[in-house]
C-alpha cells in the first residue's frame, strides 16, 4: 500500500486534507459558519491560526476547488449579508491568481530566465552555505527562520512570510532568486508554476514592476508585535523578551545569559540584519 503520510505538526496553521469536499468544507466554514470573510482584510497579514486567511490556495492549485465557485460563494455572502472590502479583497486576490497566469502567458519561459522578463541585472550569488541557511531556518533573522521552518514542516507559508523571506533572500543575501522559486516549487501545498515563479520574479524585482524590498525586523514588529509567531517556530528565542525578540543579536552577553540563548551558539549570528535603509 501507499506510505503513511507523517503526522500533521501541532503547529500548522490548518490541517490541509486534499479532495472537493474538505475543500467545499472550508469555503463553508470561512464565508458562512465562522463568518471570517467579513475580517479578511484586517486579519490577512496574520501568521498564527487558520482563520488569518482563507487558505484555500492548495486546493486551488490543486484542481479540487473552482475560483469560479469561491466568487459565487462570495457573491451570495454579499447578497446576504452585505459587501465590504474584505469580501472585495477576497475577489481580488482571486484576480491576482489569475493576474499571474496571463503573466506567465504573456512572457513565457523568461519567468524561469536568471533576469527576468525585465534582464535587469543584478548581483545573484550561489553560495551553498547561505542557502542552506536560508532553507533551514537558521539565518539568524527570526522572523526569517520562523516562516522557513514552518514551510518545512507544514508546507505552508502566509503570505506576508513568502513577501519576506524572498526579498531577504534576494536583496540582503543577494543568491539567486530561482533557488528559493524551487525551494518553494518542491515543498508548497498550493505550488503552481504561475503563482509561484511569477510572484518570485516579481519579488526580485526583474519584471519592469516596482521593486518590493522589505525592512524585515520592521516587518516583524508589524505583523508579529509580540513575538508569537517567532517563538512557535523558533523556541530557542521562547524565553527572550518582547523588546529583543525582532534582533537577538542586539542583546548583551548578560542579557542572553539571563534569557539562556547564547548568540553564535545557541542561536545564530545574522547572516544579513535585513534592515537596510530602504524598504517597507
């Protein structure tokens, strides 16, 4: 018989089983039963649970759930209940999936190219240890480790996590983007080509596009403020406090002492700071 999956992590935002009807399921869950298309927008930059998004996306890419139901689905909430920009942004996110896949029409094989649609140049390194770093978890940039450690374990990542992780990857360590297009491509749920090399390429900004490059310990006090996400997938940093949680590194040897994390020991020393002069 077939392998026997390994059991689901205690920490996976949802337990993802394939097919149509846990995918009608969860469609009937988010709009209906829990109301949480109505927080959408609010809560969408979320990382911890299952109810942040709709995470309908592995069930999308895998054929078991139609966009074309989710926005009738939506359409009739609306009927119901009322529009407002959380069910408009859930519409729109559907656009943006189909946004990427006239992209991928229209530019072909140069979404898989070094430079992109765009050729823009630009510095793109291959050095083996820093992957290796980045795809484990262990760069030393909190926020950075915890998305790539949960995407290791779940095959999940939000997408406020995939924004940073890639503009970490491409513009603080400077390694090829299409490394962690196929890291992603061989470990996401709700892989699929367009999606995934589109978003890549877009986020090493070589489409011609605004170029996204993120502040990440700003982007981790935004949408991780007290740290939970960090110390659920990060629980070496459990015991460090709220005000050091974003940049370890800054802390003196007595602080580590007293929080029992050792930087370049226990915990690494930062590849990149991730807080460059610009970004978001």
């Amino acid at each position: 018989g077939p392998p026997e999956l390994p059991p689901v992590d205690s920490r996976a935002a949802l337990d993802f089983k394939g097919g149509e009807t846990a995918a009608l399921n969860r469609l009937q869950y988010y709009t209906w039963d829990s109301n949480c298309v109505w927080e959408y927008f609010e809560t969408r930059n979320g990382m911890v649970g299952g109810d942040y998004s709709t995470k309908f996306s592995p069930w999308l890419a895998l054929g078991c759930l139609s966009p074309r139901k989710v926005y009738d689905e939506v359409g009739s909430y609306e009927k119901e209940w009322g529009s407002n920009k959380s069910t408009y942004w859930v519409v729109f996110e559907l656009i943006w999936r189909d946004y990427f896949r006239f992209f991928a029409m229209k530019h072909g094989n140069k979404i898989f190219f070094p430079h992109g649609p765009s050729g823009d140049a630009q510095a793109q390194k291959q050095e083996a240890d820093v992957l290796e770093r980045w795809r484990a978890g262990r760069t030393g940039a909190p926020l950075i480790d915890a998305n790539m450690r949960e995407l290791l374990a779940t095959g999940w990542m939000s997408n406020r996590g995939r924004q940073n992780v890639a503009s970490y990857l491409v513009f603080d360590l400077q390694q090829d983007w299409r490394f962690g297009a196929a890291h992603f491509e061989a470990l996401l749920l709700d892989y699929d080509v367009c999606s995934n090399w589109g978003n890549w390429v877009s986020a090493a900004g070589l489409t011609g596009g605004r170029i996204n490059k993120f502040n990440i310990p700003k982007q981790s006090k935004d949408y991780d403020a007290n740290g939970d996400y960090i110390r659920l997938w990060v629980p070496e940093l459990k015991a460090v406090p709220n005000e050091h949680i974003h940049e370890p590194w800054r802390m003196s040897e007595a602080e580590q002492a007293q929080c029992g994390v050792r930087i370049g020991t226990d915990y690494p020393e930062p590849l990149a700071t991730g807080a460059g002069k610009a970004g978001f």
